[in-house]
C-alpha cells in the first residue's frame, strides 16, 4: 500500500441529500418560466390556419412550474446520480473511462450543433471531412477495410452487420446459411440481433479455460453455419487465443467472424482485429473512444469490414474526391439504412476529437495500461475472493462470491455495499456462465491511489462478511435510497403520473 | 498522455507487482507474429489548444442555420434551445453516469426518465412510454415489428406520405421477418387516401402506419383514418417526427392511435447533422409487455420510500436473448433527459403557444407563397410548419440562388417523390422571422420576373 | 417441500396430475419457483389451443429471468388458471396447488411414460445439487 492523500480514508460519506418530489407535484396552474420568440408577424386570418377540429385545447398533467423550480429539480436529480466525474465506476464490459471535458466544447461548436443534416454537401464539408476522417482512423485501428459509422449504439452495429452477412451469403446464392453460432459468455445483444436478422442462434459451450472448444465449435460447423459472433477479448477478459485457428476453422466451412468489439480498449494499437481474423467488427465509441454514455446513450456503434462485405454497407457512404466530400446513395447491394440520416453525429464529434488528442501512442498506452490496471486488481483481490479464471487478464478481471456464500453473502450484497464505500459497483452476474461474477473493469483513467482505495473497499467488504454480514445484506445505507422492491415495481408497474396516482407502499 | 495518470515509476513498481518483467508479457496470449511492432497509422496527438483549433476549423466550413435563414425541415427541426435547458441537459452527472444498472446510485437519471414517460404519455395521449429509441426511424421499425409480433399477421401498410428515411429504415429492419410493405397513396389533400385505407382493411394488414403531420407537412384527418381501422384487428400506428406539432394538434392517442411512436429531437436537442435525436414510443396499456427497450418504474426501498428502477426488464435482450422483443440495450436516454428538461420548462402552455408560433410562421409564409405567380401549393390540406410548394423551375436551381443570397432553402422532394417535379418542402419555426419570410418572398418574386 | 406423490415431473421442471381419464393439471414444480425467485409476471396459453409434447403452452418471469414452460404431454388447453395471471406470487406461495396453470384433454396418457414419480424427480433434484 502506498502512502498519499489517499490512504487513509474511503469516499463514501454521509451527506447532505436534498429530497425532491415529482416535477408534476410542484406544478401551480398560471405559473410559467419559459420565453418564446416574438411573435412579429400580423395577425392572419383564421382561414389560413388548420381547423380547430385537428386542435387540442390543453396538455393536460404537463407541468407549470418556473426556471427556479426547473434549475432546483434537475440539479437536485443529478445530485442522485453516481457518475464517472464522482469516482471510480469499474463497470465491466463498460469501458467507464473518463471523458475530457473538450470534447463537450467541440461538440457544442455552432459549425456543428447547428448544422442541418439535409444542407448540400458543399455546405457541410466539415462535418464531411471528419467523419471520412474518422472512419480512416478507426479503419486503421481494427485492420478493416471499410467502414460505417450509422448505427447509433453497439447493438444497432451488431444488427448491421448480421443483416450485411445475410446479405452476403444471399449474393453467393448460398440461401442455406441460417445459423450463427455464440458462445455463452456473450452478451444478451448478440443472439437478439441475430433474432432480429432473421438467423437462429446456436450457443457454443465454453471450455474450461473460458476459451472456444475447438471440438465443440468444428461438431457444430457445417455448410449451414453463417457466422460466428465473437467476443475478443471475451467476457471473462480473457483473449481467445486461438482467435486465428477459429477464423482459419469457420472461414473453411464457408462462415464468417463477426467480432464484438466492446472490449476493443484491450486492443487498439497491440493488435488489429482484422488480423485476428475478423470480417466485420463493430465498434463501441461510447467505451472505447470516451464518449460519455450521458445514463443509457447516446452511443455510436460503428461498423469496419473486410472489402469482400464493403457493397452491403449501409447508404449513404460518405465518398472523397480530392479534397470534397459527398454522401453516395448509389450503391445496389447496400442493406440500405440504419437512420434516418447519418447516425449519432455529435457523438462521432466527440470520438473524432479524442483519437486527435491521443495520436497513436497515447491509444496504445491507454489499452497497456488499462491491461497492468486489470492485473493488478486481480492479483491484489485474489487472496480475498476466488477468481473465476486465474491467469494473465486483459483489460477486466471477474471474480465471484464462492468465498463469501459461507457467511451467507452473495455479490449483490458485496456490490451494494461498495456504494456506501463511495465507489460504483462493478458489473454483477455477467457473464452468465460465472456463478455470482463481479466483472472488474477499471481502465486506464483511473489512478493507481484510486485503484488502491478501491481494493482497500474490497479487502474491508470481505472482513465484514465474516464479521457482521447484516452489515452487507442492508447495504447501501448511505444512498439517498436503500435497496429498492424490483419485484413490486415488476409486478404493479407503475410507469408514469397521474394525477390520481396512489404511491406505492409495501404490502405487509 | 494526459488522460492517463500512472506515471512510469508506477508502471515498473506494478508490472512487479503483478509478476511480470514486461507489459509485453502481459500480452503474451495474443500471437506474437500479430503484435503491432509500429506504432498505427494516426496522426500524432495534439494539445487541447490544438485539438480545439482544429475542430473549429472543421465546424466553420460548415453552414450555421444560425446565421443564415434556414428554410429546411423534412425531418429535422430547428427551434429555440432555452438556456436553462442546456445548462441542466449539460450537468455532467447526468452525462457521464452509464445506464442505471444500479438503482440507489442513479435516482437522478431514473427520476428524470419516469417524469420524460410521464410528459411522452401527456403529449401523445397513450399510457405507456418507454425511455427512449435511437432515432424516430428505428422507433418506427420497432414498432412495425411490435405489431407484426403482436398480430401475427404479416402485411404492414404503410402511407407514402411516411418519411423517406424512416420508410427506408423499415425496410431494412423488416426484410429478414415475413413482412410484406404496402403503399397508400395520397390524395389531392395530400393526405393518405381514405379509400386505400379502407380497402386494405379487407387484407387484414397488422398495422397501417401513418405520419402526421406527414412528410409533406400536411397534417391528417386521424379520426377518420381510426374510424376505419380501429376494431378491425389492425393496429394504427401514428408516426410523428415533428413533435412540437403536439403542443397543438390533438393528440395520437385521442384520435385512436394503438401505438405512437417517432422523433423527439425537437425538444431541446440541437439538429446536429442528424444526431443523436431521440426516438420515442408509447402504446396502449395492452401491449405494456410488448414495447421494446428500457421502462423505468415507480417503486420503493426498504425504508418504504418513494424510488425508481428500470423494469420489466424479462422483455429484454440480457434476460430473453433471442426470444427478447427488440435488440436494444444503449439508448438516447441523454437526449430523453433532455427533452423531459425542455418540455418542463415549456410546460403547459408554452408547448402549445410554441406551436401556435410554428404554425403561425408557417401560415404566413405560406399566404405570402401563395401570392407568387412563379409557384402553386402543392396540396391543398391544412398543415404545421411545413409544407409543399410546386416550382417553375428546377429546386435545384432556385436554391442556388438562395444560397448566393446567403439563404439556406428547403428540401428538394422531386428525387423521392418523381410524382412531384419541381417541388420543395417549406419549413418556418419560431426562429424564422418576418424578415427572413419577406426576403425569401422578395427573392422568389424577382426570379419570377427573370424568367 | 412436498412433492405430492401423485404427480408426475418432468426434466424442465414441470409437474402434471391426472385428473381424470382423459384431462389433467399442469404447473411448475417448487424448486423451480424457488430457482426463479419472485415470479412477477404469466403469460398463459389461449383456450382451445392444442399443443404437441414439448411445446412452449406459457412463459413465467421473475424479476431476473423469464422461463418457457414445456407441454409434458400432448392435449388441448381446456382451462388456464386467471388468478395467477393477477397475483403471480401465488407461484411462490404455492406452485402445486392454488398455483396450477393450466388443465388440459390429453391426446394419449402414454405420452406420460418419460414422466418421473416423486422419487425418481428428487433423485434428479439432489443431482442438480
């Protein structure tokens, strides 16, 4: 243990939270806090206005409150929220790293923000410019050859290129090609956007290392079999490493690699995933590449493939001749699109600005440290709580509560618990093959003084399992709530306001 | 690199730590004959002073429909941002917290969703909102699908009057299911055609999708269309991607929508080159274990106090996998919290004089188009603040010369509606001012004159 | 718990009790209300339906997972219990009785003979152990 500033506390504290009620609740009718632009015209006819018979009077429950009740609510809201500008929040399979604060000014740059998508492409050749920009860089980062940046989250990315493999076989006149085969320590999306392309799912069975079987995956293979949906590395945070041999293996019985890259922050600058084998890789901007995930999107989800997939990408492709870009709708294989116009733009500001400031050489520090962080959470915890995997991590760690069970303590106890610590828990019970996993991603942002707070928490959930486990089964105390009824939520969903509405209470 | 905070007399004491000699070692599973040996292909990083510089640059090529008058809809909507709403959307508790995983620590995000349902619910007319869809063209999809699920029936009959964009959108996301997509045509009105309406009816589709106002800015005789549809056994979907056009117009659900669903971008959120906007849905009460993506509930804690949680979560992708109703996961839950920010400080009345104020703006521009001997209205239906005007010429043509006037001009309709040569859509919002109307006027008039 | 000794179980965990000759109940066994915790929600088949062995007849969700349930025999759907359908905690309290799902006309009992009796099921329980 080091000694700094640090050292000798946690920042979970008890403070100050200001209680708010419903934003309808504090709702007076006359009162208003909004300002319109003048009205500068004349008064018009009533003839030329649409007929009173199309017309609402009143939004009815729409709340009448001033700027001072808005400013109070929503700051008193956020109040309420844990987020990566708190502290340490190592969500696995999350990427929670931390996001400049310039990209929020580039994004809000008037060029930008108040720029119509439908303006001719002469008058937006900024915006054109740095997504061709960016869909190089990205193309560079992955070893692909071509690239989308449409899909608006990762698994829109997923269900582009699921359509794009359809697409594909169906070009060969290969019909039969119905099955995509996902091992079970993939991500719900996965075989949910298979579903939506219209393939069947096959879950392969990990091995014992948490790795592919080969035998398993080749009894599975035959000339039905589209594609394999890979994580690498996968959701233990571990690198398949027999990538190469699995790609040689689905390529020769016709399918091909579609690789998820939410873990791609392990990756960027060591090694290409194109490389890896992989034919279509999407691409998490809102992990990878900083961009916050502002509670739940928006995100960005593009889409890098080999040239043998570049016809079905999604239209429009942004197009340079010389030095001027366009958007090109022409393209007949395309799967068509994805969005209503080019995807999360302002999303793809933000990336775009983080991969300029951190130039190839801060990408690749970035995935060697968020690797050396993993490791060193999972050596320092590994004495207190059993390691799902106990080998060399990339750039998450998944530990699980068999030590704990015995005094009766489970993850969901150790991870509420860590809130009172002051830090957000890790991912709990994913992936789903590893009984009561915590998933430890911590990234590179964070420094190791923080780390080391985090793992004196840990160290210090584990002694209080054996020596007041009451203490963990209450947790969090400090929150402004405490454990909420999920199952009364579920079973009397209540999902809006009214004005006669009952509040909930506990049966007895 | 300044985004990252171990130092290298840290690195070395770690790598020991952990047992290695080397970070190489750490990568030791990954082929060594694929390990990047050179650094990748990318420029070299640059300082913030730089970074900023540059990314300046590009936005000033861009045209800012601040400057210039903006006559452009079609799908994305310009309106005034209160400050108030961008400094509160901006908090960056809200911004860089990830998706609520973990109640007793994201309140403030799960508060602010549950009262955006709420306002979605109070606009639309319909009782259930989920917290948000990617964009108003993947909300349609998902509903085309919703309906096609729920009804098991498998022909969708859809307005040509419905977005380009979003028709698209539909395509790609139905062609793998067993969907086949029906075209209503328009009226003179420029309304969907109540005859083809009622006499797809007789096909029993699983929903007749329609936009209004439509994409011609024409707003539809909804109860009319409902009166047809509604008890048959197919679904009404009502499409709306100008949502402010809610303030006033009666409301989907009260003109007997099943499901409504769209974009939302125009409350609070900057037009943004196309995005992040926000798509929304809300449906009827029945299909509750039907809407795809995130719900947040109202609930309690131990201590029986008022609190929120994501919910009815089996519906899913993380729980049901294949079998979930849609693959979503990440969604546009900023720019729902953004929205529920704007709609709050509009509130009840501002939302309805904001329309009035669109609708009003429009009008005007129209009757004064309506003057012109260069150029007719293309339909004859009553619209929003939008609409479509028939040309003596080219739009191609006429816009260029706006644009040496420093005039950004509206949306050429001819390449996806053939039908309709020569024809442009019109937008004014509350930012279009009388000047911008009498120049554009003035403009069109002299080019009259000329030719 | 009690497994009533006049059940039959199957590997997916649901129990079947003859009725009569030709119709029977059909619901989920206790360990698996115990495995899903609290059952919040349940989707029921419509009346009149006819389902092969080993088709989906409904579907019973927690708060954390949501589970099909098997048809352990052939038949058509003759009842469905509807107040589970309001108060799906019923499957917790008591999933061999008042929390029965559906009742069921039997094609052929035959169907039955891969059923287990109460103790060839606790005997594959303790193996689930």
């Amino acid at each position: 243990m080091r000694t700094n500033k640090n050292a000798g506390f946690f920042p979970g504290a008890q403070g100050l939270i200001l209680e708010e009620p419903l934003i309808f609740e504090l709702s007076v009718p006359g009162r208003t806090g909004y300002s319109i632009p003048e009205d500068d015209l004349p008064d018009l006819p009533e003839s030329v206005m649409p007929s009173g018979n199309l017309m609402r009077d009143d939004i009815p429950g729409m709340p009448e409150v001033s700027e001072v009740d808005i400013v109070r609510h929503y700051t008193r809201l956020s109040t309420w929220n844990y987020s990566i500008d708190h502290g340490f929040y190592p969500l696995g399979s999350c990427t929670m790293k931390y996001n400049p604060k310039v990209n929020d000014r580039t994004v809000s740059l008037p060029g930008f923000a108040n720029l119509h998508p439908l303006v001719p492409p002469k008058h937006a050749q900024g915006a054109l410019r740095l997504m061709h920009e960016l869909g190089e860089y990205l193309k560079e980062i992955s070893g692909l050859d071509a690239i989308t940046l449409q899909p608006s989250a990762g698994a829109q990315g997923e269900l582009t290129g699921m359509l794009m493999i359809k697409a594909y076989h169906e070009s060969r006149g290969d019909r039969d090609r119905s099955i995509v085969l996902i091992p079970d320590s993939a991500h719900g999306t996965n075989p949910a956007s298979c579903t939506v392309a219209g393939f069947t799912t096959k879950t392969l069975t990990s091995g014992n290392d948490g790795c592919i079987d080969l035998e398993e995956l080749q009894s599975q293979l035959n000339d039905h079999v589209a594609a394999i949906m890979l994580t690498n590395p996968n959701t233990l945070g571990i690198f398949e490493k027999n990538a190469c041999r699995i790609a040689r293996m689905v390529h020769d019985a016709g399918g091909l690699i579609y690789m998820d890259g939410a873990n791609l922050n392990a990756l960027m600058g060591i090694v290409k995933p194109g490389q890896l084998g992989a034919d279509i890789l999407h691409i998490n901007l809102h992990k990878t590449f900083s961009t916050p995930h502002g509670g739940g999107g928006p995100g960005s989800g593009p889409v890098a493939v080999n040239a043998a997939l570049e016809p079905f990408l999604p239209i429009p492709r942004v197009i340079r001749t010389d030095d001027t870009f366009a958007w090109d709708y022409d393209k007949p294989m395309s799967i068509g699109q994805m969005h209503n116009f080019y995807g999360n733009f302002g999303v793809l500001v933000r990336a775009y600005t983080y991969i300029r400031s951190m130039g190839a050489a801060g990408l690749r520090e970035a995935a060697e440290t968020a690797v050396i962080n993993a490791n060193y959470i999972r050596v320092k915890l590994r004495e207190h709580y059993q390691i799902a995997y106990d080998r060399i991590c990339m750039h998450e760690c998944i530990f699980n509560d068999l030590n704990q069970q015995k005094f009766g303590v489970s993850t969901l106890d150790i991870a509420k618990r860590l809130m009172d610590y002051g830090f957000h828990p890790p991912t709990i019970y994913f992936p789903l093959i590893v009984k009561g996993a915590l998933m430890i991603e911590p990234t590179e942002t964070e420094s190791i003084e923080t780390i080391d707070q985090f793992i004196r928490a840990m160290i210090e959930i584990d002694r209080e399992t054996k020596s007041q486990p009451d203490l963990l089964h209450q947790a969090p105390i400090r929150t402004k709530r405490k454990r909420l009824d999920e199952t009364l939520a579920a079973r009397n969903p209540i999902l809006r306001w009214t004005p006669d509405l009952n509040f909930p209470s506990q049966p007895d | 690199m300044r985004y990252i905070p171990l130092t290298q007399d840290q690195r070395r004491q770690i790598l020991k730590e952990i047992g290695v000699s080397s970070v190489e070692e750490l990568f030791e599973s990954i082929p060594s004959n694929l390990r990047l040996n050179q650094p990748l292909d990318l420029p070299p990083s640059l300082s913030e002073w730089a970074v900023q510089r540059l990314l300046t640059g590009l936005a000033e090529s861009n045209a800012d429909s601040d400057k210039s008058p903006c006559f452009l809809g079609a799908g994305a909507y310009r309106h005034y941002i209160p400050a108030v709403v961008s400094s509160l959307g901006n908090r960056q508790e809200f911004v860089t917290a990830y998706t609520p995983y973990q109640p007793e620590v994201s309140q403030g995000t799960l508060q602010a969703l549950f009262e955006y349902q709420t306002m979605m619910t109070q606009l639309t007319g319909l009782p259930v909102s989920n917290a948000s869809m990617y964009d108003g063209a993947m909300a349609t999809a998902e509903a085309a699908l919703l309906a096609f699920r729920t009804t098991k029936k498998s022909l969708l009959a859809v307005s040509r009057a419905l977005a380009p964009g979003y028709r698209k959108t539909l395509e790609t996301y139905t062609r793998h299911q067993e969907i086949t997509i029906r075209e209503l045509p328009v009226t003179p009105e420029g309304r969907t055609d109540p005859e083809a309406v009622q006499s797809v009816l007789k096909e029993n589709p699983a929903a007749i999708l329609i936009q209004s106002p439509n994409f011609f800015g024409v707003i539809e005789d909804l109860s009319l269309l409902s009166s047809h549809i509604n008890n048959t056994g197919s679904m009404l979907i009502t499409v709306v991607n100008e949502a402010v056009s809610l303030g006033i117009l009666k409301s989907p659900g009260d003109t007997g929508a099943d499901i409504v669903c769209g974009d939302a971008h125009s409350m609070g959120l900057p037009i943004s080159y196309g995005g992040p906007y926000l798509g929304f849905m809300t449906v009827k009460e029945k299909f509750l274990r039907q809407i795809p993506g995130r719900v947040v509930g109202m609930t309690v804690d131990k201590d029986r106090r008022t609190g929120f949680v994501n919910t009815l979560s089996t519906r899913e992708q993380h729980i049901r996998r294949e079998k979930a109703t849609s693959n979503i996961c990440t969604n546009q839950a900023l720019c729902a919290t953004v929205a529920g920010i704007f709609m709050a400080t509009l509130g009840r009345k501002g939302l309805r004089e904001l329309a009035f104020l669109n609708m009003k703006k429009s009008a005007y521009l129209k009757q004064r188009i309506g003057s012109l001997k260069n150029c007719r209205l293309t339909f004859t239906g009553p619209t929003f603040n939008e609409f479509a005007v028939t040309l003596n010429e080219p739009v191609e043509r006429i816009n260029r010369k706006l644009t040496e006037k420093g005039i950004i001009g509206g949306y050429d309709l001819s390449p996806d509606y053939p039908e309709y040569p020569d024809t442009v859509l019109l937008c004014a919002t509350e930012l279009t001012t009388r000047e911008h109307i009498d120049n554009l006027i003035s403009i069109l008039e002299d080019l009259g004159r000329v030719s | 718990m009690n497994y009533p000794a006049d059940f039959r179980y199957s590997k997916d965990h649901e129990w079947f009790k003859m009725i009569d000759d030709s119709t029977g109940a059909i619901g989920i066994t206790h360990y698996a209300q115990d495995q899903l915790g609290d059952v919040v929600f349940v989707e029921l088949p419509e009346i009149g339906k006819k389902l092969e062995k080993n088709d989906v007849f409904g579907v019973v969700e927690s708060v954390k997972a949501a589970v099909d349930c098997y048809m352990p025999l052939s038949g058509e759907i003759i009842a469905i219990n509807e107040l589970i359908e309001k108060q799906a905690d019923i499957l917790n309290s008591d999933p061999h009785g008042e929390g029965w799902m559906i009742k069921v006309r039997i094609d052929n009992p035959d169907e039955g003979s891969d059923l287990m009796d109460k103790a060839a099921y606790l005997a594959f329980l303790e193996e689930l152990e």
